[in-house]
C-alpha cells in the first residue's frame, strides 16, 4: 500500500470538511434568503392591498355620484316627458279650434295658424331636449356599468390579495411563537450557564445561543472543555424535542493573527475546526439528524464589536449556535404563486 504524506492527509481531510460545510451553508443561506423574500413580499403585497383599497373606494365614489345624476336626468326625462305630452294635448287641442275656425272665418284661421306653428316649433324644441337627456342618460348608463364592472373585478382582486397577506401573517404569527417558545426552552434549559458566557437572543427569526470562548475553549485550542460540553449536551435535550428546527454552528475569532502549524494556520481554520468540533457533539450518541446540522467558520470577519480593545476582541471570541424553523410552509405558497 502506497503511504502518503501526513501533511496531504490532513490537507484532504479538511478540504471535505470545508466542502461539506459549503454545501450545508448553502442550503441554509437559501432558507434564510427565502425567508427574506417571503417577508419582502408580504410588505409588497401590503402595498398593493393599500392601492387596490384606495382604488376600490375612489370607485365607489364615482358611481355613487354617477347614480345621483343618473337619477336627476330620469326625474328630468320624465318632467320632459309629461310636459312633451302636455304640449302634444295642447297641440291637438288647437288644432281642433284652427279646423273650427277655419270653417267659420279665413282671418280668424290664419292668427290660429301662426299659433299653431309657434306651437309645433315649442314642441320640436322640447321634443329636442327630450332626446339629448335620453342620449345623455343612455351614455351614462353604459359608463356606470362599465365602472360596476371594473369595480367588480377590483374587489374580486382585492379579496384574493387580502387572502393571501392573512394566510402570510397567519404563517408568521406561527413561526413568531415557535421561536419565541423555542428561546425560552432553550433559556430555561441553559439558565445555569448565562453567567459563565453564555446567553440566548432573537435575530431576524432566529435563536442565537452564543458561547463564548472561555465556556468551550482554551486559548487557540479546539478541544471543548468539560463546561462546555456539559452545556452543550442540556442544549441538545432541547433540541431532540423539536425535529422542525435547523442548527447552523458559526466559529468566531478575534483579529489577532492566529500562527499555527499543520491543518490549523489562520484564523478562519481555527473557526472552522472549533465549529465542527461543536456540531460533532451535538451529532455525537444524539437522535439530531446529520442534514439538520450544519458547521462554518467566520473568523474574524463578523465581530460583535468593532472596536480593537481587549474586551472587543475577548467578546467576539465565540461560537454562535443559530436555530432557524423551517419555513417549508412558506416555501410552498411562493412557489404556488
């Protein structure tokens, strides 16, 4: 068997870690940009509901003073109408006594004709206005109907937008009190160690449980302590009890250049390594499925405090173990739409 050099091993060993770890981070990267995406979407569908309500009442603002003209011109149409009628009685009537006097008198029948043509010119005039309302009434109905329409399928719009903003508030109202019930197992499960650099926090969705390096390591070592492990193991107790839960394990450094030798030489090597070296144990003799658990290291390149002091840096020492729900229910109604 051919034998190969110890640094070669090594060197491939932690490029599958890496690798490995890619590819979880991925995955999890994915979630939480869908994650993103679905809130984005949710103040973008907020939006349109706004602008669909303001257009809805605008339109029905219209057609209510639409039908109050609507109504003015038949109450006028019909005033025509019986002065038209009116006039029309009025008409035969004289005709009647132009026949009469025609009979009796030619002097006479001649002022009852100028008369009568008065008559029919104040008739074709009202006879006029009478089908300019009706025109005008006809247009006005069709304009309403088109609106009625309109508003018809606004509201229809409208009602499906609001459906589903309420199915999206619904889902996160629900996700919101898995998380929060999630931080305070998880608190009360771990209450022994807030004192000894440990603490629990929501971010963006999420349980951030942050250890810092004193709980788990000693200084530039990726062995975890006796403490640490002891914390570890209470969170995975926690973490048994809800299957619907992703973990990602995040190693953080300090910017002080870290020199080693072999498969650890920098900074982000020794947070990848303390990093994996959590995630084995919250796998190890554990019921947690492997593609649940994913490991990365930062080094130093998300600090919690930016300033260069000793208390900076001792406090962006740490490893964040970062519990994220499932978002497979919300994943289905954006793929859906």
């Amino acid at each position: 068997m051919k034998n190969y050099p110890t640094s070669f091993l090594v060197f491939f060993l932690s490029f599958s870690l890496l690798f490995s770890s890619c590819i979880s981070l991925k995955k999890y990267n994915e979630t939480g940009r869908n994650y993103q995406k679905c809130k984005d979407e949710k103040a973008n569908l907020e939006k349109q509901f706004k602008t669909l309500n303001d257009k809805y009442t605008e339109l029905e603002s219209v057609s209510k003073k639409m039908l109050v003209e609507m109504r003015q011109l038949i109450s006028d149409t019909a005033s025509l109408r019986k002065e038209l009628m009116y006039k029309i009685a009025e008409m035969k009537e004289v005709s009647n006594q132009l026949d009469a006097l025609q009979v009796s008198t030619g002097n006479s029948a001649k002022g009852t004709e100028k008369e009568l043509r008065l008559l029919l010119q104040d008739f074709q005039k009202n006879k006029d206005i009478l089908l300019q309302k009706e025109d005008s009434l006809k247009k006005m109905d069709k304009e309403l109907k088109e609106r009625e329409l309109n508003l018809k399928k606004l509201t229809v719009k409208f009602k499906q937008k609001e459906a589903r903003v309420i199915e999206l508030e619904r889902i996160l109202n629900a996700k919101d009190s898995v998380v929060n019930a999630l931080k305070k197992s998880v608190s009360d499960a771990l209450l022994g160690y807030f004192n000894k650099g440990l603490s629990v926090s929501l971010k963006n969705g999420k349980v951030y449980v942050s250890m810092d390096e004193t709980l788990l390591f000693a200084s530039g070592s990726w062995q975890v302590g006796t403490q640490g492990i002891e914390a570890i193991k209470k969170l995975i107790r926690v973490l048994k009890e809800n299957p619907d839960i992703n973990i990602m394990v995040e190693g953080h450094t300090d910017n002080v250049p870290y020199k080693g030798a072999g498969q650890v030489k920098d900074n982000w090597d020794l947070s990848v390594m303390r990093a994996t070296a959590v995630a084995k144990i919250i796998l190890e003799n554990s019921e947690i499925q492997p593609f649940r658990v994913t490991a990365a290291g930062k080094g130093e390149y998300l600090p919690l405090d930016h300033s260069n002091s000793k208390e900076a840096r001792a406090k962006n020492r740490r490893t964040e173990i970062i519990l994220t729900p499932k978002l497979d229910e919300l994943l289905k109604i954006i793929e859906s739409n």
